[in-house]
C-alpha cells in the first residue's frame, strides 16, 4: 500500500515544481528549455499523485468493505 508520507513527498515537489516555475516564468529571459522541463516533470507528478491516490483508496476500501 502506498504510504502517505509518499503521497506527501510527491505533493510537496510538485509545488516546490510550480514555485520554481513560477520563478523562471516572470524573469526577464525565462529560459524556454528549463520551462519545458519542468512543466514535463510536473506533470509527470501530477500523474504520480494520482496514480497514488488511486491505490491509496482502493486498497483502504478493500480493507474496510464488509464482506
């Protein structure tokens, strides 16, 4: 089972992702390469995230599902 500390670590990259995007975005040359790559790897977390969540929850409901 995912851990939620897991979950956690995941979610908190990819805000640390989205800040120092944000950062890149506003300078005055924003370096169109470095975008590129991070907007990738922030999707590449976001899907991470969900694909965690998604195994958080269907094993928490089978383990909490009468039978």
């Amino acid at each position: 089972m995912p851990s939620r500390n897991r979950y956690l670590s995941l979610v908190q990259r990819h805000r640390d992702i989205e800040t120092v995007l944000s950062r890149e975005l506003n300078r005055p040359r924003p370096d169109s390469i470095e975008i590129q790559r991070l907007k990738r790897t922030k999707l590449l977390l976001r899907d991470e995230i969900e694909t965690t969540k998604k195994r958080w929850n269907g094993n928490w409901m089978a383990t909490h599902t009468a039978v």
